[in-house]
C-alpha cells in the first residue's frame, strides 16, 4: 500500500526572489505547520513540508518524468533530508514498480519496522497518481503567493507533469 495525503500546511510571504524551486519551497512553508503523510506499507511516515520536502522534489520530478518514457526499466532515489532519510532502488516489472528500499530516519523513529517491510509492489499509475497530489499541492501553492524563482525550471517541468498525467490516475 502506497498513499500521499498532502495535508494542508500554512502558507508564508515570500518576498524574496528564490534561485529556483528547491528554494522556494522552505521560503513559502513554516516549520511548524501541517505535515504531508506517505503510507509505506501500511506505515505511515510524517514528512516536513519546509525541512524534508524540498531536498527530494527534484528526484520525485525526474522520477516521474522517466517513468513515463516507453524505455523506463529502474531508478534510485534518495530522499536525503536529515528527519526523512530513505533510499530507494524502482525497477519496471510490466504495470508495476518493484521499489526496495532502506530507511535510516523518519519521524518517530520507526526505520526499523519501515526496513522490515522494504519492499514495496505498487501499479506505477498509482505511485504516479499519488506523487502528482503531492506536486500539485507544491504549485498551486507556490502559484498562490505568487513566489518568484529566478531558474524555473524544475518549476515548469513540475506543471508539465501535472498538465499531462498518465491514464488511469486521479491527481
């Protein structure tokens, strides 16, 4: 079982210009606010949206953005934040993702339950369609304080993914 609840975290001013995405992200959302929850088998993981989110958004786009590609067969992902440290190895097995993984911290410090059950076998629509809850939730956000970043890319690439979601997901 595989799940994105995005919650609803509080908004900040952001008055600055940021250098791209990644940076917008801590600028636009307190550290105490409204956490964004991933269901790994059945455990859920509290994820920070201005201390965790940002340092693993760029792999979660190009995550998505290769697995769309007709010639996609594995990946690895590293989530990399000092409360939400996760690492995980994807390969294609026809219409699902086989994800291994190993966790090293997480809030609560449950890694040990989240290492006995590494392993994940989800349909990739669906590990799409959760992930694409979770971007949306970004842009719409950073949209709606009109945050200004000087390098948009990942900012557009994240929109592009949004514009065209695969078959079968609900974003």
């Amino acid at each position: 079982m595989f799940w994105i609840q995005p919650g609803s975290p509080t908004l900040l001013d952001v008055d600055e210009i940021a250098e791209n995405m990644y940076e917008a992200i801590p600028l636009l959302y307190p550290v105490d606010t409204d956490y964004m929850i991933l269901s790994w088998n059945r455990i859920p993981i509290a994820v920070n949206y201005h201390t965790d989110v940002y340092v693993f958004v760029y792999d979660i786009v190009q995550l998505l953005e290769d697995i769309q590609t007709a010639n996609f067969a594995d990946a690895y992902v590293s989530t990399g934040s000092s409360d939400f440290f996760a690492q995980w190895w994807i390969r294609k097995e026809k219409d699902e993702l086989v994800i291994d993984s190993h966790w090293d911290t997480v809030v609560g410090n449950y890694e040990f339950l989240l290492n006995e059950r590494s392993r994940l076998t989800v349909e990739t629509a669906v590990l799409t369609g959760e992930w694409l809850k979770l971007l949306r939730r970004l842009v719409d956000d950073l949209t709606s304080k009109s945050v200004r970043m000087k390098d948009e890319d990942l900012f557009l690439r994240t929109k592009a993914l949004l514009a065209r979601p695969p078959s079968g997901t609900e974003a």
